[in-house]
C-alpha cells in the first residue's frame, strides 16, 4: 500500500507554520520530498517527524515555532519582563 502525498499547503496547515516555510526547508533539504509532474509532494509521516526552525532573520518571515504551540518552562524563564511586558500589550491591543 502507497502512502499518498500531500500539498506544501496541507504541510503548512498540518505543522502550524507558512507555505514558505515549507518551501524553504524543501529548498534546503532538510524535509524529504517527491517531485511528480514538476509539483512537490510530502509524505504526512515525514511532516510530522519535521521540526520547523526559526526564520526570524528573513525579512518579512515568522517564527518557525507551530501557532498555539505552548512554551517550555525553560524557555519561558529565559524570557526578559520587558518581552513579556510587549507580549501582554500586544495581545490587549488584539
């Protein structure tokens, strides 16, 4: 039995992130991919094994971490009272 092949768009929606993001990490083969007909498909199993990185340093792109995906405690007190100040007026203004 085949495994069947999903869009970028469909990997994007899956994992939380842009099709860009997708793209990019197609480009620089960090995620496995199948070419047919010229169009790019991706096996859901190896989406899911994918973690996105940051492409914070791109002009115009977004965190690589899923949307609604929490923080680690960890992470969190890393974080400055200053961000976390920005963060809370940021969603108020929302």
């Amino acid at each position: 039995m085949t495994e069947q092949l999903i869009t970028p768009d469909e990997a994007a929606r899956m994992k939380g992130v842009t099709a860009a993001a997708i793209y990019a990490a197609v480009k620089e083969n960090r995620l496995p991919h199948t070419r047919v007909l010229r169009r790019i498909g991706l096996h859901e199993a190896d989406v899911l094994q994918w973690t996105p990185r940051s492409y914070a340093g791109r002009p115009g792109a977004k965190s690589g971490r899923p949307q609604g995906t929490p923080m680690s405690e960890e992470v969190k007190a890393r974080i400055s009272e200053s961000q976390k100040r920005r963060w809370a007026a940021r969603k108020q203004n929302r």
